[in-house]
C-alpha cells in the first residue's frame, strides 16, 4: 500500500511516503533559503509529499539559529527557488509555518525583547540553538541555551500573531507552495495555547478546552482564508509531553482539537509520535477514536518501519506516513524501500548548519550500485 498513489484534495501523489519537517539550519543571512537548500529538496522529490522544515512567519517565531523564514521579500524569493526545483522534479511540497512561541532566545527575538508565549512560564531544560558570535551557518558551530524566560501574548498581540501566520501563508502561496502545515506540535506556540500545563491563562484563550483551542481555530481559520482548506494541515504531537508541554487529559484533548480541524475541513492532520529510545507506543484504541473523529487525511510520523507503515495503512489507521532521519541520508528512500535496498546512516555531527556534507552529498543507491563494478575492474 505504501508504493500506490493517493489524492490530497486536488493533488495526486505518487506514493504514500512522506518526507517531514527537519531542521537543518541552513539558511542564509537575513534567514533566506539558499540555493543548496533547493538542490537538498530536489533532491527528495520522490516522496509523496515533502513538508519543509519549521519556517518562521516572524522574526518574533524564531527559535533557533539559521532557520528559514518566508516573512520578508527575500526569503519568498529564496522558497521560489526551492519549489521551482522540487516541481521541475515532479515533486510536491507543503512549507511548513512555524511559530515557536517561548521556545526562543533574546538574541533571536525583535529588539532582543522576550519571548512570547501563552503564558509566562519558563520551561526548564528546554534549550534553542544560537550563534552567539555570529558565525553563520557554514561554520555549523553554536551553542545550546536555556530558552529565555516568555511575556504572556496580549489579546492585541495574539491578533497580530493570527495575522502573521496568514500573511505567511500569502507568502507561501506566492512562493509557489502546494500548500502549508501548521505546526502545533512538540511545545511550540499553538501547542503551548492547547495543553493544560503550559496555559494559565484566564481570558477567552485559556480554562476550559474550548477556550485552549481558541488560538488554533483562529489561526487555521485565517490560514484557510488565504490558501482554502485543501491546501491546509496541521501538524499535532497528541500524547508527548516535549519542551515542556503538558496536558492533563491529552486524549480528550487532542480528539477535541482533531473534531473542531474536522469541522474547518483542513486537509491533513499529521501526527507526531513519540520517537525517542523506550517510547510509548500509541494505544491502537486512541488511533480508532482519531480516525472516527477527523474524516480527513491523516499523516503519521515518528520512528516507522517499511513493515510499521504498512500495518498503519492496513488497519486504516493512516492514510500517508512520514519518515524523517531516513530521509537525510536516503534521498531515494522511496526507492529503496521500494527495493529492499540498505538504507544510508545519517551524520548526526552535520544534521545542523554547515554546507553541502551530511546534507545535498549523500548519493542516491542507483549510483552505488553502478560504481560497483567499475570499482571492481579497477582494483583488477
């Protein structure tokens, strides 16, 4: 099932693999995606589907060093060379917005003013990338740091923010994006207005669930005005507790928030699993109940096997699967999965800045394979 096509909306895909968000952090001055980063998706266009990495929709959405943006001229320019390539290689893809609330630095906020947040609680442990002396990103060399205590976003300034992720949406568009993914995953803003633990507040955005889920209802809203809601998806991470966010009834939560993007008729919901070493596998009862209550597509990602994804697709419960480390080092990972062919380990030391090694430098199997035996005549 994993190797037939699939319709997102108006979309054809040529297969069910989906390349998710990473963050290499490559970007160049002023946040611009690169040349290189075009050749880099490129040359991952066989995926189904590729969502780009977090993309900030401000300078105040920015948490780590080197990462895009598509809030000003040039970085829409910058997407523009990007999309040309993946399209010219028969390829689709989502820019993904991202807003990463308290998960930022001073030195990376406007004016080195806080971070925003739904509330102003700190996150201990919780650490950004910087670059505190400048280097760039080709230097690959910067040092991680406990996020920077948040301000509690005002009434005003949440309106600001809804605006920001619709202007970037208009940006993507322009840019030439198929659609784009928000990202209310993994402890960043929106994640931070949903779960209980991280939300204090006690206007009309926080309290009871309706009131938590607010801020994403606005903010999808807004992005399906620009864009329409079948270029539209929304990335959550339902049962983790990453960066500090929390919930006390995380399912009752998250099949609220999959029942009110099922109502706004967005397109995907893309699903975070846990991936780290011992992590919990999600309870089979609790991806019936999503799946009874989205109608829509849904994308699951998190540490899948050709023979995991293919049990997901089987029981019904997803419909697209995201593989992400393997995409690094496997530009053809369709095809090798495909195949049955070894897949590539990754560089983890060049995951995050740097230029093209451990990033546009791994070659696709085919090439291997064709070297093999001009190597071995070679060693006669």
């Amino acid at each position: 099932m994993l190797f037939t096509p699939y319709r997102l909306g108006d979309l054809e895909l040529p297969n069910r693999i989906v390349m998710p968000p990473m963050t290499r952090s490559r970007a160049a001055d002023g946040n611009v995606p690169t040349a290189l980063m075009a050749e880099y998706y490129a040359q991952r266009a066989s995926a189904g589907l590729i969502v780009t990495e977090g993309t900030q929709i401000s300078q105040q959405g920015q948490g780590y060093a080197w990462t895009p943006g598509i809030h000003s001229p040039e970085q829409v320019a910058g997407w523009r060379g990007v999309t040309d390539a993946v399209h010219a290689a028969g390829g689709r893809i989502f820019a993904q917005l991202w807003h990463v609330g308290r998960v930022s630095h001073v030195s990376l906020q406007p004016g080195g003013a806080a971070p925003v947040s739904s509330s102003p609680l700190l996150a201990e442990g919780v650490k950004v990338f910087i670059d505190p002396e400048g280097k760039g990103p080709k230097a690959g060399v910067g040092d991680m740091v406990q996020h920077s205590a948040p301000q509690a976003l005002s009434e005003a300034g949440i309106a600001q923010v809804v605006e920001d992720f619709a202007a970037a949406a208009r940006n993507a568009m322009a840019a030439g994006f198929d659609g784009v993914e928000l990202h209310g995953a993994n402890g960043y803003l929106i994640n931070q207005f949903i779960d209980s633990q991280a939300n204090m507040r006690t206007d009309g955005y926080g309290g009871s669930l309706s009131r938590r889920l607010r801020f994403l209802r606005e903010v999808a809203e807004a992005v399906i005005a620009v864009a329409g809601s079948e270029r539209v998806g929304v990335r959550l991470a339902p049962l983790t507790t990453l960066q500090g966010a929390v919930d006390d009834t995380p399912q009752a939560t998250y099949l609220g928030a999959a029942r009110l993007l099922d109502d706004l008729g967005v397109a995907y919901l893309h699903i975070a699993e846990a991936d780290w070493e011992d992590a919990p596998d999600m309870p089979a009862a609790f991806r019936e109940a999503l799946r009874i209550v989205y109608r829509g597509t849904l994308i699951y990602a998190g540490k899948y096997t050709l023979e995991r994804a293919e049990r997901a697709l089987r029981n019904g419960w997803a419909d697209l699967i995201g593989f992400g480390r393997p995409f690094v080092a496997n530009p053809d990972l369709p095809e090798r999965l495909r195949h049955g062919w070894p897949l590539a380990a990754p560089d983890a030391s060049r995951f995050f800045g740097g230029e093209a090694a451990g990033y546009s430098d791994y070659p696709i199997f085919a090439v291997q394979k064709a070297r093999i035996p001009a190597m071995a005549q070679e060693a006669q």
